[in-house]
C-alpha cells in the first residue's frame, strides 16, 4: 500500500487572510440569472389552488405565461391607487 501525501492547509491559510468582497460575489451571482430575470425581483403570494389553477389556464388560453398576467394585474393595481 501507498502512503498518501500529507495534507498542505498553507493555502487555506492565505484564502482566510484575502478578505471577500460581497458586493462582487452577488454580483457575479446576478450575472448567472436569466436575460428576462436580469434587473427583476421574485414577489411571492399565498393562494388558493384553485386560483392559481384558473390563472395558469387563462395565460394558456390566452397565448401569455403566467408571469405577464401578473405583471399585467400589479400594473392595473398600481394605476388603481396612485393617487
């Protein structure tokens, strides 16, 4: 049998003295996502299923995903209380 090489934890040592930078590591994050999600965030909502269900079928029928629908309903939302 061979005996393994020792362990070098040398460069464990020096990666714990580099400082990271956050902003970079989202940024490169961000950079992963895709073309239709760059400059968007996600909104969650608890619904019925039934709703979800009627919503899915509509943007079905219609020719839109589920995404335009609600893009289209927070926009008809924002437009009703502006003022």
């Amino acid at each position: 049998m061979s005996k393994r090489k020792p362990i070098d934890f040398s460069a464990l040592s020096d990666a714990a003295a580099t400082p990271t930078n956050p902003i970079r590591k989202l940024e490169a994050s961000a950079q992963g996502k895709a073309p239709a999600r760059m400059g968007k965030v996600q909104i969650s909502a608890f619904v019925e299923p039934e709703v979800r269900n009627e919503l899915k079928a509509l943007a079905a029928l219609n020719g839109r995903s589920l995404n335009d629908l609600l893009e289209e309903a927070f926009q008809m939302v924002r437009d009703r209380y502006k003022n």
